[in-house]
C-alpha cells in the first residue's frame, strides 16, 4: 500500500523575534502611551486657542502638561509594570535566561519609559503644528520638548524599578498621586528648586531659556533614572558603585540650575521678539516683533480713540506694548495681548480698545485716595468718562446706569467743548476725587 503521508517539510526556521520589540508590543506600554498623548491633547484642546498665538505659549503649557499630567501618569503606569513579572508568578522563569540582570532589565523598563515618551512626543508634533499657522516670530523651544520627553522617560523607568522593588499592589497609584503633589509643589516654588521640576511654569512669551538650560535638563533626569537602573540591576553588589557616575552628573547638573538667578531663572530677554515695531501713524503704535502679525488690528482698533484725543494736550505721544514699558515722555503702556489675541487675531477689537482706555487713565493711587465726600461721584464720573470715549462691550465690565447722565453731557457737547474737558480731564489727578472735572 503506498503511503499518503505527506513527507515532512524542509526549510529555514522562522528566525526569533528581538526580546525589545516583544517587550514594546506587549504589556501596558502601548496603552500608555496612547493614553499620556490623549490626556495631553485633551488638555490642550480644552485651553485652546489661547495657547496658538506665541511659541512660547505653546511650548510652555505642553511643558506644564507634560510635567504635570504625563509625568505622574508614566510613574504610575511604570509602576504597575515593573510588578509584572511578580502577579504573574514568572519572576524565576525571567531570572533563567541566559542574559546579564542589567541587559534585563533594560529590555523589560523599556516599555515603561519609550511608550510614554512616544506619546509626549506625538502630542507636542500635534500642538505645535496646530501653531504654526498663527505665529508670525520666533521658534518653538524644542529642546525644552526635548527635554519634556526625557523627563516623562525617567519618571516612567524610576516608576518601573519602585514597582519590582515594592510588594504592594496600591503602589502604583500611590505613586502617580505622590508624584503628582511632589511634581506640583516643585513647580510652585518661589526659589531656584523651581527649575528642577519638569512641570516649571513660565510665561513671558519675549524670552528663551539659556542655551544650556535644555540639556542640563534632561542630564537632571536621565541621570536619576540612570541612577536607580544601575543601583537595582547590576550584580554582584560591589557593581553597582557604577551607579554613582549618573547620580553625579545629576547632582552637577541640578547645581548648574541652582547657580542660576532667582528672580528670572534661565530666562532672559531675546532682543529679536523684544524689539518694538510701530506703525505709522499718530500716535504711533508700537509692539514687540513677537506680535508683529497684530499690529495692524491693533492699530484699527485703537483708531477711534486717537480721533477723539487728536490735538488733545496730555493725549498719548505712543501706545507702547511690551516687556519694558513707556521709554519717552508720552509714551502710554497697552493692555498686554496674551488675553485679547485668538490665534493671530483680536477678535473683540472694542473690548481691547476699552481695556487701553483704562490703562490709560489708571493712576496709581496710594492708600487713602479716592476718599472723601466726592469720591463716589469722582468713579462715575471716571466710568463715564471711560464709557464714553470706549463703550464696554455688553456682558463685559460694570453696570453703567450711574454714569449714564454724564455720558449724555458729553455726548451733547459741541467737539471744541469736548476737546476742553478732555485736556482738563487728562491734567486732572484721578486719584484725587476733588480734582475731578465734572462734564
């Protein structure tokens, strides 16, 4: 009888896959992952568009996220990893292959730092692509991303080693809780110590940290989470006096950034976004170069009040924006555009051009101004004023009803007449209720 079996196959074996690339596929990792890119994005959507005018917006609150959120998050997450091998009871089944311990545990942290630093990153290409259309100056800070993604790598490998070292299963969101507090308290704090947390909030959108800043950064970080990997994987025990070359690179880089000024850290003016860059006209406008793109918005939405001081004595010389303030005698400072500017735009040009008026009549007054028994009549006529040179758009500002006569009086007044009380008005200290001119 002849045989119907088939006879056996030849050929090569299907060649083993790298441990790495199994490790990255399995587990928790890519979850993670997909979960700091979602938390980071959603909360950027939340605060959107206020973040899409100026780089250093955007980079500065994907920093605050990165830090703040991402990080603990990684922690925990690492955690939860590291226990792995422990739940599942394979911990000798993994201690039996044939590779060094360190080599190990690089391979099983690996998921517990790339995957998390993959969605930091993924967010931050998202973000700052959604910027770009917007922003007419400057450049992202990109080695502060940088140095964002090797942080939330850190926190998530010191995370993984804390999850094999403690026989707790609450540890790990424990863990994301405490570093949550820590992350915060840190990036809160009025010294220098501020600069060593990665979720440090800074927001004047002229500056850029020292060129130093970024990678100093990241050696903080990198060299902790070096520190605990070495000080936990390498055998035998004398070893691991290597852990100490990290932890030294850490420690002088954490003195570099405690060297540093305490009242502006490693933020200095870039005299290229500081610049100021003025229109035309009179009076002339004038902004920072980071809000060129602006200019003319600003200056249209400024027009109608300049009409009304023209020719006025004590009427602004220059509305001047910016991080220096009025430089020249009747220079006159404007609101900051961080609150009024949406993606490039202003999109309530009147409330902005109310906003001018108040600055421009803001006078410092001491304690014990704006008392006496003409004081409540001095602030509706200060309203008054305000109102009528630049009406407060409806749903913004104060009720108006008390300056409504006096708005009327000058609204009935003849131009020369208007332009008399005004010069009268602008000499006048409003800080004192009896020097306040009457319509």
């Amino acid at each position: 009888m002849t045989s119907t079996l088939a006879p056996p196959r030849t050929g090569r074996a299907a060649p083993a896959q790298n441990p790495l690339v199994i490790e990255l596929r399995r587990g928790l990792g890519p979850w993670t992952g997909a979960a700091v890119a979602l938390t980071i994005l959603v909360t950027m959507y939340g605060k959107a568009p206020g973040w899409q005018v100026h780089w250093a917006d955007a980079t500065n609150m994907l920093h605050v996220a990165a830090g703040l959120l991402a990080g603990p998050l990684a922690l925990a997450a690492g955690c939860w990893q590291g226990g792995r091998d422990r739940r599942r009871g394979t911990t000798d089944l993994w201690e039996s292959v044939p590779r060094p311990p360190l080599r190990r545990l690089l391979v099983a942290v690996a998921p517990s730092a790339l995957w998390p630093a993959a969605g930091v990153l993924l967010a931050d290409a998202v973000c700052l692509l959604a910027t770009w259309p917007y922003v007419t100056a400057g450049r992202p800070h990109l080695e502060l991303v940088a140095a964002d993604v090797v942080a939330v790598a850190a926190l998530g490998a010191v995370g993984h080693v804390v999850g094999r070292t403690v026989r707790w299963r609450l540890t790990a969101p424990l863990l994301g809780i405490v570093g949550y507090v820590a992350l915060g308290i840190g990036a809160y704090d009025e010294g220098p110590v501020r600069w060593l947390s990665p979720a440090a909030e800074h927001q004047f959108f002229w500056d850029r940290p020292v060129w130093w800043f970024g990678p100093v950064s990241m050696a903080w970080t990198a060299g902790l989470a070096l520190t605990a990997l070495l000080a936990y994987g390498l055998r035998p025990a004398r070893l691991r006096l290597f852990a100490l070359v990290p932890l030294a690179v850490a420690v002088a880089a954490a003195g570099l950034v405690l060297g540093l000024p305490q009242d502006q850290g490693p933020w200095r003016h870039d005299p290229a976004l500081a610049r100021q860059v003025c229109d035309g006209g009179t009076p002339q406008v004038c902004l920072t170069a980071v809000d060129e793109g602006l200019l003319p918005e600003v200056s249209a939405a400024l027009a109608p009040l300049n009409a009304r001081l023209k020719g006025v004595p004590g009427a602004p010389v220059r509305w001047v924006g910016g991080p220096f303030g009025p430089a020249h005698p009747g220079d006159v400072a404007l609101p900051s555009l961080g609150q009024d500017a949406v993606r490039g735009r202003l999109p309530h040009p009147d409330l902005y051009l109310n906003s001018a008026v108040l600055w421009l009549f803001s006078d410092t007054c001491r304690p014990g101004d704006l008392t006496g028994p003409n004081a409540e009549r001095a602030s509706i006529v200060n309203l008054a004023v305000s109102e009528w040179l630049a009406p407060t758009p409806e749903g913004y500002g104060p009720d108006t009803t008390a300056a409504k006569p006096y708005i009327d009086r000058l609204d009935a007044k003849s131009p020369a007449e208007q332009r008399a009380y005004l010069t009268r008005y602008l000499a006048a200290n409003t800080c004192h209720p009896d020097e306040v001119p009457v319509p």
